[in-house]
C-alpha cells in the first residue's frame, strides 16, 4: 500500500518531535547574517525546503565516524531525511558529520557543522 507523500511527511513530523521532544532550540552560534547564500541552518527536529527538495534533520549525538582522510574521530553526526518532490524512490535517511558532502537528484549537500542544536550545511543545485 502506497502512502501519499503528505502522510509520510506527516508522520516524519510527529516522530522527530517524540524523539525529540517538544522544544526547538535555536541555532545560537552562527546567525543568519554569517551564513552565505548557499548555506542554511537548520534546527533539529524541524524541516527546511530547497526547491525540490525537502530536508528535516534529527536524532543528533556523538559517535566515531571515518573522515575523508581515513581517520577515526568522535564528533556530532546527526540524521537527515531527504524527500525530493514527485521522486519518492530517491526519498532516503543518512546519518552525516561535519565535513561530509552527499549527493541526491539535482544537489549536493555539504554538511558545513553539525551542532547539539541542529546542523549547517551548503546545498548546491547542479
């Protein structure tokens, strides 16, 4: 059974705000002002929308990763949910840290900072 993109988007909702809790704290380090126009700030358990593209971001904590060069570090990652519109076969979860880039249909996604409180990251349409 196929679930329309308005009730999937719906219950993505509800689930980051019961695994997160009710409150939304800002991004207080980097202002809008700092960011430049490619770069957004996005606050955990809440959702930004960049053309076709629809990232919430959530389920923030520390954890090893591998950076680029190899190396083993114990930094924030955080999960991002990625829905393009009218492309639901593309629709996806990744845990990310800083440093990373991804790549989904038209975008790349650099992830700028991963913050306690959300996360920054860069989206260049190609």
């Amino acid at each position: 059974m196929k679930i329309k993109r308005a009730t999937r988007l719906l219950i993505f909702t509800v689930i980051c705000l019961v695994l997160g809790g009710c409150t939304t704290p800002a991004i207080t380090e980097a202002s809008v002002e700092d960011l430049n126009e490619n770069q957004f700030a996005i606050q955990t358990n809440t959702q930004l929308t960049f053309q076709t593209l629809k990232i919430g971001v959530g389920n923030i904590w520390a954890e090893d990763y591998s950076t680029r060069d190899g190396e083993t570090v114990n930094g924030l990652t955080a999960a991002l949910w990625l829905f393009v519109e009218d492309k639901s076969d593309l629709d996806q979860t990744v845990r990310v840290h800083s440093g990373m880039a991804l790549e989904i249909d038209a975008y790349i996604i650099n992830i700028v900072e991963v913050r306690e409180d959300g996360i920054i990251l860069e989206i260049i349409s190609q």
